[in-house]
C-alpha cells in the first residue's frame, strides 16, 4: 500500500500511525536503528528540520522504504497534494 506524504509533517503522521500499528513505543522504534526517543518524536512532529539519516533509520526501524513517484504520472492525484 502507498502512503502519500507530500509534505514532511505529513510523513511524520504516517510514521506515527504505522509504529503505533505495529505497536512500538517511540523508544522502542528508535532503539532498534540507534535513535533516541526524542529524534523519533521530532520526526514524527514534523520531519522537515530531521537530519535525512535518522529519517532514514527509523524508515528502516518501522520495516519502512520510501518511494519516489512522478506526480505528473498521476494527474488525479495532483489536486489533492500540497507542496510544501
């Protein structure tokens, strides 16, 4: 399944939404990938100012990869995204 994140505090939610899923506690995701529970709030608050490395980690920590999608390959999807 996708999860369209077109901004970072919306990737932040999703990533919320899947470790509470899966339930992990925010120190146990970030324990598995050698991140502080504090980095793991901090991106799920709202990844932008998150170093892409521990973005990265906690990806990996939650079983996550993140994809890359031409937006112009879905023009239906368009109205609904933000940039950011």
């Amino acid at each position: 399944m996708d999860y369209p994140a077109p901004t970072p505090k919306q990737l932040g939610q999703i990533l919320k939404r899947y470790r509470t899923r899966r339930g992990l506690s925010q120190q146990q995701a970030g324990s598995r990938v050698g991140l502080k529970q504090s980095t793991v709030s901090a991106i799920e608050t709202d990844a932008a100012p998150s170093r892409v490395a521990s973005l990265y980690r906690l990806l990996s920590s939650l079983g996550l990869e993140l994809v890359l999608r031409d937006k112009t390959m879905h023009p239906g999807d368009r109205k609904s995204r933000r940039e950011w």
